[in-house]
C-alpha cells in the first residue's frame, strides 16, 4: 500500500465510519478497488499523478457505476493534505 492508502485504511477499518470496509478487492476479475464498502456500495479510489486524465479510469468508473456502486476518487496529496476533510467526504457518502 501507498503511504495515502495506510493513512486511509488506519481510518476506515473496524468499521470506524460506522461501516465495513475491505480494501484492495477484486471486481469481477476485472478491477481492482482500493476500498470497498458492500452495505453502502461505495469505492473509494487514491490516485497518484499516473491517473491525471487517464481514460481507462473513466472506463472503470462508468462499469463500476453501471455495477451500482458509486466510485470516489482522491488525490494521494489530498489525504496527505487534507485527511478530514476527505473523511468528511466519504461519511457524507455514507450517509446517503
């Protein structure tokens, strides 16, 4: 794991958020997700700099959206930078 997915996960796991998270989970063969959450079918996704515009991220996004899942993507300098405020982020898309 990358320094911004240890950060991530040291907050995520045990059900920290009040939900379960698995993290580096193989979609249908096809992908792998950093982060998961089933109960709330939710991904989250940490990019570095080789993500900028990458066209096969779209591709991912919209098949794991059309799979009912919704995708959030962060910056690895984000949850450097600004660890609670992408907490935030997530729970918000927890509380839905």
């Amino acid at each position: 794991m990358t320094l911004a997915e240890q950060t991530l996960w040291n907050k995520v796991r045990r059900k920290q958020l009040g939900y379960k998270f698995l993290r580096q989970y193989i979609i249908d063969n096809l992908y792998i997700v950093d982060f998961i959450c089933f109960e709330k079918k939710l991904i989250i996704e940490l990019d570095g700099g080789q993500h900028c515009e990458n066209p096969n991220d779209v591709k991912r996004d919209e098949y794991l959206k059309n799979k009912g899942f919704s995708v959030l993507r962060f910056w690895n300098n984000e949850i450097s930078e600004n660890l609670n405020g992408c907490l935030e982020t997530i729970k918000q898309h927890l509380d839905r």
